[in-house]
C-alpha cells in the first residue's frame, strides 16, 4: 500500500495494530479493583491523570496516532537524535532516571491515545465529556484550543495541559519503577510470562500491519507515535510500564492482606458507622423526568408491582423482558459510596454554588441530596422517593447490617450473539434459549459435588476473572455483584450445596452456594476502607519522595502539538 494511504488511514483514526480496541468491555470480564467479574460498571466522574498504567499501552490501539507530518516540534524538521537528548529527570536524590525525548514522544502518543479512548467511552455511557473539561476536538490543533480546569476554572491551551498530562503519567510511573528496581537490590523485576506475550503480540500485530505499508516494524512505529520511538524503546517503556503497575498492586495487597485487629474495625465503625450502614432498595432509572414522575404515581404503597412498572417504562426489549425479574430491579446491601459511582439520577451530586469568582476547591466535600434522604435515619421500609429521572422505593432502611460475606461457584454461559461489539443483550430469543438450555444440561449432568462443580467451571465458563479458579468468588458483599446474581446468593435460608440458575446481562449463570463466611460485610468493608488508608499514606509517601524535572535543552524538542490540518 502506499505510504499516502497510511498517513490516511493514521489521520483518521486507525489503530496501530488495525484491531478496534475501543469497543464496550467483553460481558464477563473482571473490573479492575474488584476481582468480581459481574460487577455493574461505575460511572467515570473524572479523568484520572496521572495513575501508572491506567490504560497499558498495549491495549490502547485505538483513534488517532500521530505521524510525522502531523506532529510538531522542533527535532520533527531538525531531525535531532531524539533517543540522545534528555527531556526529563524523575529521581528522589538516590535514584534517578534520565527520560529522553524519544520516551516523551512515546508517552505523549499513549496519552493522548488514552484520553480520546476515554472520551469515546464516555459517550458510550451517555456521558457529557465537556462537562467534565474534556471539551477537546481531536480534529483541530491542541494550541489552538483552550482548556479550563473544572476544579479551579484556570485555563491554558490544550497542548499545555495535554504536555502537563505526559509529564504526570511519566512522573507517575518512573517513580513505581524506580522504587520497585530498588526494592529489588537494584535490579529490573521480571515482569510476567502473560505480559511478555502481551508486549509480544503487539508488536507483531504492529510488524504485521507495517509490512502492508512498505514499512519495517521501527520505522512504523517512529511515524505512527513520534520521532525516536523504535521497537526498542517501545518495548523498554511498555516493559516499565509493567514493573511499575505490578509494584503498585504489590504495595497495594500488602496492605489488602495485613491483620487488622477486631479492635481496630470496631474503631473504624464507631468512627464512619454512616459509612458501613447499608440500604435495600427497588430502583428504577426512566429516560425522562416526566416517566418517573408517572411511574411514582402509579407505584403501589406495597411496591408490588414495581417490576411490572419496569418493565412499561423500560426503553428496550431486552429490559422490557429483563424487569420481569423482580430481583433485577432489586438494590441489595448498597453503601452510599457504592451508590455514589453509580449513574442515577438520585446518586448525582449536586452542583456547587459560589459567588462570582469563587474557585472550586478539590477537596470541596460533595453534597448528594438524593442519597441523604434515601440514607436518613427518618426513612422506613415502604417509603417512595421520585427524584429526577429516578424512582425508588425502600425495602429495608439504612443499618449496618449484620449479613455475612458469601462465597459462591458459578459458570457462566454467555450466548453466542452477531453483535460486533459482544454485547450478549443483543442476542435473539434463540441465543438465549441455546444457552438456558446449555446451562440446564451442565447443571443436570455433574456429580454433585464442590469439586466437581469447579471442574466444570474451568471446562465451560466464559467468565476470565474465575473460570481458572473453578468459578469462585470468596467473600463476595452486597452491592459487588449485578442484581439478580446477588439477590440470588443473600436471598433468606440459602444454605451450602444449593444450586441454581440465574440471569444476567452477560448470560446465565450456573450457581453452587460455598457458603457464609463469619465475617460480615460490615467488617469486610471496614478492613477494606483501613487498608485503602494505609496504602494510600504509603502511595502518598513514595510520590512525595519522587519529583520530576523538565531539561531545558532537551525538553525544547518534545513533539508536544497536534495540527489534523497539517
């Protein structure tokens, strides 16, 4: 192909490796942070900017990558040795790292790879990417544009923050690196065997699509993310990337795995016991103001026939169909932090007032409205709230419940559906009644036993984040899983052994119940909050350390601008 249809195919948004990333995660697969793969998606409220490997750069072959003709600044027409000047120092005094151009080059492509993934995403989900200060046209030049931080209402040019962005993911990430190469006797971690082929996959995919342009596997990524940026330096960073997110989690399960004492959770709970109380709720998200103010009146005082109300005033088929299911409208054992992160109406915050030329502070406390009626110590099961868009009616009012944790089996049995983006909701009756039938047959065909039942969850499951592991999830709370899975396993007088069959959006799910843990969730969630403390005072403690220094010389030759018009 020629080297014009490239630089085509690259301005308009092609990946690197040619295969669309950016689709809707895969139902099933595990969420970060929580290990549970059925978890119902949070909302995204704010970019985060500067957190090691958020996105690693191995999945990020999506949207715009730059070319040569494309990327401005100065080395782009002087043609210096970008992998010979220093852009950047990360060091705390005893460590220290020397970042060249070509790393920043790499790390401005990744960036800004993952910042119009992340809007794309956001408009997947309905969500306002401008209000957010995320009103960026890719299609215009970044210097040409104007940015105002949401927080402080500062503005600058868009290049400068997207230059501010780069400079904080490499601070972010040098400083995990260099604390894990000390860690370990100053010597390079070895990064997993599943990562190295990750890497190694990649750039074949990339040599792949390089050699249909005419193009070596270097020379192709030197065009597609900037000057420097060999397969070397590709592979260096992207192994960096690695060492430095495995550091993290590390830092991070220690604190998950140290012994809290029953005296430190009790002080925790006499501390934030508003924190640990739990709601149960029927709850309902309409498509305007007017439906939910009409579902409201036409909701039972009993709340009987919330689910047939549902199901009228849901907006798909699917839904339609899905809300026949009482328990899949049924909020169990939901937090205020967790209902916080969802996308209802009656979990937005409220918006901030102040006087004209007031700044928006950070650590500003939000204000739900919606959530401290539904968390009042005067709400009583029966109680019904319209709020906005959103209907809810209270089962069980805010306590810190003494529930149990839960361990629970499951095989997932997705149907097989022509949706491109996998979207098992998209699936005909006759996809979903292929795998109800499935799931029936795998159900009626084991012996009976624990351990047969994870024999055929690693055999059939298309769950990743348990299907290796016999399907279990140990210590499951309320509020972790998708409605109908967890109504299913918290329901009354559930007892080791039993078994069953659930659905969800992402299929059905086959379920053994394990078992109650002693543990409650209230406690769970206590020592879960102790040590996000503590490893944040840990990760607080190492940035702290670490800081990061632009090279005057070097830096003058960063390609730091973006010109679709060339």
């Amino acid at each position: 192909m020629a080297k014009k249809q490239l630089d085509e195919d690259l301005l308009a948004g092609g990946s690197l490796g040619g295969a669309d990333k950016s689709k809707k995660k895969k139902a099933g697969s595990a969420p970060a942070g929580k290990g549970a793969a059925i978890s119902i998606a949070p909302r995204t409220k704010k970019i985060i900017q500067a957190a090691v490997c958020i996105v690693i750069v191995v999945a990020l072959l999506v949207t715009y990558v730059a070319t040569g003709a494309v990327r401005k600044g100065f080395i782009a027409s002087l043609s210096l040795p970008a992998q010979t000047l220093t852009g950047v120092t990360v060091s705390n005094g005893d460590n220290k790292a020397k970042i060249k151009v070509a790393t920043y080059n790499f790390y401005f492509a990744t960036t800004y790879n993952s910042l119009q993934s992340q809007i794309s995403q956001y408009a997947q989900y309905g969500l306002d990417a401008s209000q957010l200060g995320l009103d960026v046209d890719f299609d215009k030049k970044l210097s040409s544009q104007t940015y105002t931080d949401p927080d402080t209402n500062e503005t600058m040019s868009w290049d400068k923050h997207m230059h501010q962005m780069v400079l904080d993911s490499i601070e972010s990430t040098y400083t995990y690196y260099l604390a894990a190469v000390a860690a370990n006797d100053g010597k390079e971690p070895e990064i997993t065997d599943e990562q190295k082929s990750q890497i190694d996959d990649t750039l074949k995919q990339y040599e792949e699509t390089a050699n249909q342009y005419g193009y070596t596997l270097s020379g192709y990524l030197v065009r597609a993310m900037g000057k420097g940026v060999t397969e070397s330096v590709f592979r260096t960073e992207t192994t960096r990337q690695y060492i430095a997110q495995n550091y993290q989690s590390q830092l991070g399960n220690e604190s998950v795995e140290k012994e809290y004492s029953a005296d430190d959770i009790n002080a925790y709970k006499n501390e934030h016991g508003d924190d640990l109380k739990t709601v149960d709720i029927k709850f309902f998200e309409c498509s305007s103001e007017d439906d939910a103010k009409a579902f409201a009146d036409k909701l039972k005082a009993d709340g009987s026939n919330f689910a047939d109300l549902c199901a009228q005033y849901a907006s798909s088929d699917y839904e339609k169909k899905a809300h026949a299911d009482e328990a899949y409208s049924t909020e169990l054992g939901m937090t205020k932090s967790v209902l916080q992160a969802r996308q209802y109406a009656i979990a937005t915050a409220d918006p901030h007032e102040h006087e004209e030329g007031e700044e928006h502070s950070d650590d500003e406390e939000l204000k739900y409205s919606g959530l401290d009626w539904l968390f009042s110590s005067d709400r009583k099961a029966g109680d019904i709230k319209q709020y906005s868009t959103s209907v809810v009616y209270v089962i069980s009012p805010a306590s810190i419940s003494d529930r149990k944790t839960i361990n629970i089996r499951h095989i997932l049995i997705a149907p097989e559906t022509d949706d491109e983006n996998g979207d098992v909701t998209a699936a005909t009756d006759a996809q979903w009644k292929a795998a109800y039938e499935k799931a029936s047959k795998l159900l009626s065909g084991w012996d009976k036993t624990e351990d047969g039942f994870a024999k055929l969850a690693s055999e059939n499951s298309t769950d990743p984040g348990s299907k290796d592991n016999g399907g279990l999830y140990e210590n499951v709370i309320t509020g972790q899983m998708v409605n109908s899975f967890s109504a299913w396993c918290f329901e009354d007088g559930r007892k080791a052994g039993d078994t069953g069959i659930v659905k969800s959006d992402n299929g059905y799910h086959i379920m053994y119940f394990v078992g109650a843990n002693d543990q409650t969730v209230w406690q769970y969630n206590a020592k879960q909050a102790l040590a996000s403390d503590d490893s944040k005072s840990a990760a607080d403690k190492l940035e702290e350390e670490y800081t990061i220094k632009e090279n005057w010389f070097g830096s003058r030759y960063f390609e730091k601008d973006v010109d679709i018009s060339n």
